[in-house]
C-alpha cells in the first residue's frame, strides 16, 4: 500500500466542523460538468445520495478525471483538513463501483460485498466515517520506519492504536486529526 500523495488540492475548509466561510467553484459549472459526464450509475447512485443525506459534502465533489484529463465516470472530493499536519486531505472517490474515503495516511475501501446490506447503507458508513474524521471523533494512526510509511489504521478519539504484526516495532507511531488538536509524533 502506498500513502497518498501530498496535498495540492483546493481548500474547502468549510466543511470541518467550525463551518468556516469558504468560495465553492461555480457549482452551475459544476452542475453542469456533472450532468454533461456520463457518470457509473454507481456513481450517479452516490451523488444522488450525497445531495440528499450531506448537501454540504455534494458541493466539494466533483468528476474524476484520469491523468491526461479525461473524465472517468467517478467522482472525487478533495477537501483539505485545517491541520497542516496531514500527509494528504480528506477524499471521497466512488471509483470501481465502491467509495473510498482517504485521509492522511490512511484509506479504506467501502464496497457492499455483503448483499445482506443496501448500498445506501454503506454510503451512510462512508458519510459517517467522513462526518467522524471531520468531527476528530476517528484519527489516523500511522506507523514510519527511516521517514517510510509502514502502515495505518483509522482509530476512534481515546483509543490507543494497537500495531499491525506486519510493522517492524523500530517504528514510530504519528497520530493525526483533522484540526490537529489531538495530533501527536
């Protein structure tokens, strides 16, 4: 696995919890990319969703575009945390029919493999798991060998994080939030 990417996304600091003003792109324009993509009905199905269940989240996402710029079908949200700590901001992406929620060092892929469970469900985990790292209810735990990423986990607030077997014990534990106020390593 690898960390994501250093961040060099737009702020959408509005979305933490202090709610924060904040200038949203032109969402007719990005109405109007969005109706113009042909999205994954997954997709389509998440967006629907979002502007339903978190208004707020729906203006930070946007299409996902492939590395020469086409538009893929996915959608992806950026959002940058207000602690200038974090490895990468918080991300939403519904690529391969599954949302991913990244943040930090850290993400997690929440598919509805289990049919026992509506999708809906899992899309409220996604927002809930999102809501809960704005919120600094859930932090990232992370462990770095030699400045080299070795492993992470989401934990809840309070929680001492338990190392992976897989993680050599030289390495160093760094705790992140999403205002930096529990942040520690």
């Amino acid at each position: 696995m690898e960390a994501f990417p250093l961040r060099t996304f737009m702020s959408l600091a509005a979305l933490c919890a202090r709610r924060l003003p904040v200038k949203y792109p032109d969402p007719n324009l990005l109405r109007k990319e969005v109706m113009d993509t042909d999205l994954t009905d997954y997709s389509a199905r998440f967006l629907m969703y979002l502007k339903r269940e978190a208004p707020d989240l729906s203006r930070a996402i946007q299409p996902a575009r492939d590395k020469e710029g086409r538009l893929t079908g996915s959608l992806l949200a950026k959002i940058e945390a207000p602690n200038r700590h974090v490895a990468a901001p918080l991300s939403i992406a519904t690529e391969n029919d599954e949302v991913t929620i990244g943040f930090d060092a850290y993400h997690t892929h929440l598919e509805n493999w289990d049919s026992s469970e509506s999708e809906e469900s899992w899309f409220a985990k996604a927002i809930s798991l999102v809501r809960d790292i704005m919120a600094d209810r859930v932090l990232i735990a992370s462990w770095w060998l030699d400045e080299k990423w070795c492993g992470s986990q989401a934990i809840r607030s309070g929680v001492d994080p338990k190392r992976p077997a897989y993680v050599d014990t030289k390495a160093t534990l760094r705790l992140r939030s999403w205002t930096g106020q529990k942040d520690h390593g």
